[in-house]
C-alpha cells in the first residue's frame, strides 16, 4: 500500500476525480463563488449531525401521540419543521403510512432525492442504478432480498421522491412496544424501516 | 446490489474523501444561489442515464463520477469557468503533490 510506505519521496497522490474536485474548489474560491469554511462546515454537519436519528424521532412520537401523527400525515413538512428538522432537501416532505394493508417504499429514479433533514444522505445502494430500476419493476423481490416478506393481502405501493417532493415511510409500531417511551421507540426505527426498506426492529 | 443480510455495521456516510467535497461544492453552490437544486436534479439524472448506457452504476464511486462531471459541465454552461481552466488547475494540484516530501502539507506553487 502506497500510503503505508514512509520512505515514500512525496505526498500520496490522490485519485484523479479528487484532483478535480480540488481544481474546481480553487477556481470557486478565488472566484469568491464558495468559502473552504463553509464546505467544512456542509460535511461536518452530514457526517456528525443530521442522520436517521431524526427521522426516529418523528416515527417514535408518531407512535406515541395519535394526534401528531394526524397533523404529520396531513402537513409533515410544517410538523418537522417545528421539531426542528428543516433546511436543505427538506423542503417538502410527505410522509405515508403503513399499514397492514399497505407496505410503502421510497425510491427515486431520478437520482437519489431523499428528506434529508430526517434521514441525513442517502446509502449507497439508495443511488445504485440496481435499486433505483429494480424498486419500481419489481418492489416484492427487491423487499425480499432486503429481508422483508410481506403478507399476500399487503400490496406495495412505491413512491417516486423528486427535487420537490420527499417521502418518508411511517413504518407500523412494532408489537410489544407497549408501554415504551419515547427514547426507547425511536431506537426500534431503523433507516431502511423509513425508507420502506425494512421493519423496525421489535423490543428483546 | 447488496442483499442488505447485515445493517449491524455502520456504513460512512461518505465513502471516499472527494465524495464528501464535491458534494459539499455542490450545496454550497446551490445555497450561494448559483442553481437551482431541481435543475441540478435534472441535469444529473440525465448524467447518470448516460453514464449508465453500457455498464450498472454502483451508488459509490460511479455514482460520484457523474455528479463530478454533471458539475463541471454545469459550471463550464454557466460560465463560471473554462475546460481548460479546470485542467490546468487539476495538473497544478498534481505537480504541488508529486513535488512535495512526504508528511508536509501541500500547497500550489506560486503563482498558479
């Protein structure tokens, strides 16, 4: 491994799209088009910040609160907002419900749009074009590969997020979470159980 | 695509370091007002669509491959830079690595 080798003449070499990366961050710099610290700051607050743990507290008090969960289906982006999930890519959110007779799963097909305030960056396999083509053409089998086996009378209905609409799946409240705060609800509701991807996980 | 059997591990949120600043470039473009986020979208997907003619994209290095160069043509068709400008730049980042020892940060020569 080049990097290992400390005898190395000179600094490793990134990867040529890192040096283009770094060519156009100089050109917009100078430019005064963008501000190195503000680019810090974008990376730092996806990396550390914003992330699926805000998406669980909105399922998680949706469990708990039937009126807030009324108020979410009809107007979630207000709602979150008022949480103080808001900001980029979050612009619009819709959220669907399922039900025992309706699973839901996100896609996009466009390219990855996905509520970003709630759930952080997409995964990799959200932008992959296997799932992107695969989730509208055949929603059952690529549910099954994630695991999830649905029942004969559940239909699946898949949403398409854009640049202007992002969907975000309430997933059903897993049995033997009676009883359970809300802390302890939204560590039951995992990323792809918002995606649709998945079932949140049920209480040990 | 992955079968997704085991979600125990954390995944990066970004797997590689470029991956995080042109996506960092990108939003940071996008707030400052030099696009609008639904024209990106538009413009990428139909650089992904190309890009995806002859082989699967994988939403990792694939993936940023066309949002890199999905961002260079825009900003080439805007006009906030030149082809040639971004190549000149990129070679300079490559000479200031290959010139400098081992450990010391790099910067671009003067006057590049």
């Amino acid at each position: 491994m080049p990097h290992d080798d400390h005898d190395h003449p000179h600094a490793l070499l990134p990867p040529d799209p890192a040096l283009r990366v770094k060519a156009l961050e100089t050109i917009l710099t100078r430019k005064g088009l963008i501000d190195p610290v503000a680019l810090d700051e974008i990376i730092d607050t996806y990396q550390n910040k914003i992330g699926p743990q805000n998406g669980a507290r909105v399922v998680a008090k949706a469990w708990g609160d039937s009126a807030f969960k009324q108020a979410l289906l009809a107007d979630a982006t207000s709602v979150v907002a008022d949480l103080g999930f808001y900001g980029r890519q979050g612009e619009h959110i819709v959220v669907v419900e399922n039900t025992p007779e309706q699973h839901n799963m996100v896609v996009c097909t466009l390219c990855s749009c996905y509520p970003w305030p709630l759930l952080g960056i997409p995964p990799g396999w959200y932008k992959s074009d296997a799932y992107r083509a695969r989730a509208v053409r055949e929603p059952r089998k690529v549910l099954a590969e994630f695991g999830v086996e649905l029942t004969p009378e559940s239909s699946v209905r898949v949403w398409d997020s854009t640049a202007e609409i992002r969907y975000l799946v309430l997933p059903m409240r897993p049995e033997g979470s009676e009883g359970l705060g809300e802390e302890d609800l939204a560590a039951l509701v995992t990323r792809d159980s918002m995606i649709g991807t998945g079932l949140p996980k049920v209480p040990s | 695509m992955s079968t997704c059997t085991t979600h125990s591990a954390p995944e990066p949120v970004f797997a590689e370091p470029w991956h995080a600043q042109v996506f960092a470039l990108t939003v940071a473009l996008n707030e400052a007002g030099q696009f609008e986020w639904s024209d990106w979208a538009d413009r990428f997907s139909h650089t992904l669509k190309l890009h995806g003619l002859d082989k699967e994209l994988d939403g990792g290095n694939d993936y940023f491959h066309a949002w890199l160069e999905n961002l260079e043509q825009l900003l080439v068709e805007q006009g906030s830079t030149l082809p040639g400008d971004i190549q000149r730049m990129r070679n300079a980042w490559e000479e200031a690595y290959l010139t400098t020892p081992h450990g010391q940060p790099v910067h671009l020569a003067a006057g590049e």
